[in-house]
C-alpha cells in the first residue's frame, strides 16, 4: 500500500482532521502542533485524541507527521532563542505521545553567521537535551534548500548532527522533493544518483518521511518555492518515481503544495491514478512487483 496524504489544519481538532484527511482520500497527513508562526499551543483534548487514534487505526492510516513551528531555530545565536526552541519541542513531543508510534520533523535552523559546525552542535545539544530513549515519536531532521545561513541543505550536514545525537534510536529524515532539487540534488535526471549519494553519507535507512512538493525553479535555485505536483520544474513523472522508488515507497508521503483540501485530494487522486497504470504496465511486462 502506498501512503500518500497532506498537510492538514487541526484547527478544528485531531479526530475532525482525520476525518477531513480520510474524505480527500489520504492515508496519512501532517499538521502543525501549534501555531507555525508562532510559539503558542492549544491546550490537548484528551476525548479528542482519543477518538483522533481511533479513527486512524480503523482507517488503515500509516504514520502521521507532526511539524514544529517555522520560528523554532535551536542553533540562532542567541540563547534564549534556543532555549524557546527546545520549550516548543519539548511540548510538542510530549502532544506527539499522545499519538504514538508517529513522527514529528522540524527544519534545523540557520546558524546565523556562527558556521555549519557550530550549528549542527548546537541543534544536537537540543536534541539531546529534549529526547527521551522511552518516548514513542520519531524526531525527523527535514531537508532543507540551503539558502544563506540555513543548516540541512546537505546531506553533511544532517550527517554532522545525527552522530552527536545521544539517542539515534529515536530519530530519522523527512526528505522534501522541492528542498533537495533547489539545493543543487537533480532528482529530475538523476534519483538513483541522488539516493545513492544519501545513503553513502547519511544511510537511506535514516529516512522515515517524505515530503512530496513539485518546484516553481530549476535545480540549485535555492528558493525554496513549492508548486502543485506536474506544474512545476520537477513534474509528476520525478514524483511517481519517487513515490515507487523499492527504497522509499513503503514511507508516508506528504503534500506541502499550494492547494486546499480539495485541491490536496485532487492531487492524490491524479498520483494514485499514476500509480496504478504503473501497476498495470508492470503486470503486462511479466513483472511480479507490486506497487
């Protein structure tokens, strides 16, 4: 089965967001734990989570994401800053147990000036810091376009930061198509090339999520400008292969395009379309592989 699924509001609450995945046709989703621009969360309600969990395992949803706030950045310069950032995530994993055996992933943060090492230090510091071996929820790295002084737009970079973690049992990568191609990766022309790169210096086995965003520029453009899937530089074709990659399509593949709802479902629909005429085209060549 493949998991494809949207960012989604929880504005409404968690079971009511669900619900709203499952009517667009998703099998997993994401959701902001609180405000995304913002440090504000809402207070959790238990009945809600309760019937939210509930919802998913009757439904046959796979892993659902968590993301944390855009103005959490535990490697800024200043320390206040970073400890607000590890308050956010310390709160927002402690919502995320709530709905176990999930993932949560947030953006690394720009080191502002301080240099590449000294960030990805300091973001392991807060990791280490907030995670817990006994907590349930996956902690996702995400892969970022690079622009100016921003941590995780190499896949180095990742690498720096997961060998400090004191406890790697509990976390992972969440790919973004649109980050790798504007930071300079030709998923385009050259997946195989592109994986094979990551699993040689970060291990494929890290990736645990994926983010699946078409882009308005070329690859290396750094402008991290997400489209709707096949109107953009990437096309629906680099993402169905992705989405059957044998290495990566048993992961939840979430859209971050610039749609609604019911844009979101128009987009699963068209990939899930996709997906079965490959799996018919397979068949009629002999193949056995199921996608």
């Amino acid at each position: 089965m493949t998991y494809i699924g949207a960012h989604m509001s929880s504005a409404g609450g968690f079971y009511k967001m669900a619900r709203k995945a499952a009517a667009i046709g998703a099998n997993t989703c994401q959701f902001f734990c609180r405000n995304p621009r913002g440090s504000r969360a809402k207070a959790l309600d238990p009945e809600d989570l309760d019937q939210c969990r509930a919802f998913l395992a009757e439904n046959a949803f796979g892993v659902v994401v968590g993301h944390a706030p855009y103005i959490m950045n535990p490697c800024a310069r200043d320390e206040g800053i970073r400890a607000l950032a590890a308050e956010m995530m310390a709160g927002d994993l402690a919502l995320m147990e709530h709905l176990p055996g999930n993932c949560y992933v947030f953006h690394p943060g720009s080191h502002v000036g301080q240099g590449v090492e000294t960030g990805c230090r300091l973001i392991a510091d807060m990791l280490n810091a907030v995670l817990r071996p006994e907590q349930q929820t996956t902690v996702l790295l995400e892969t970022m376009v690079g622009k100016g002084s921003e941590i995780g737009g190499r896949f180095e970079e990742l690498r720096m930061i997961l060998e400090q973690v004191k406890v790697p049992e509990r976390m992972g990568v969440c790919m973004d198509t649109c980050h790798m191609s504007d930071a300079g990766y030709d998923i385009v022309h050259d997946l195989d090339g592109v994986l094979a790169e990551f699993d040689r210096i970060v291990g494929l086995d890290w990736v645990k999520a994926v983010h699946i965003n078409d882009s308005l520029h070329p690859t290396g453009a750094k402008k991290d400008r997400h489209a709707r899937i096949g109107e953009g530089t990437l096309g629906s074709g680099t993402i169905l292969r992705v989405l059957t990659h044998p290495r990566l399509r048993h992961l939840p593949f979430l859209l971050e395009t610039p749609n609604d709802d019911a844009g979101h479902g128009q987009e699963i629909a068209m990939l899930r379309v996709q997906l079965e005429t490959e799996r018919k085209e397979n068949q009629n060549k002999g193949w056995e592989e199921t996608i």
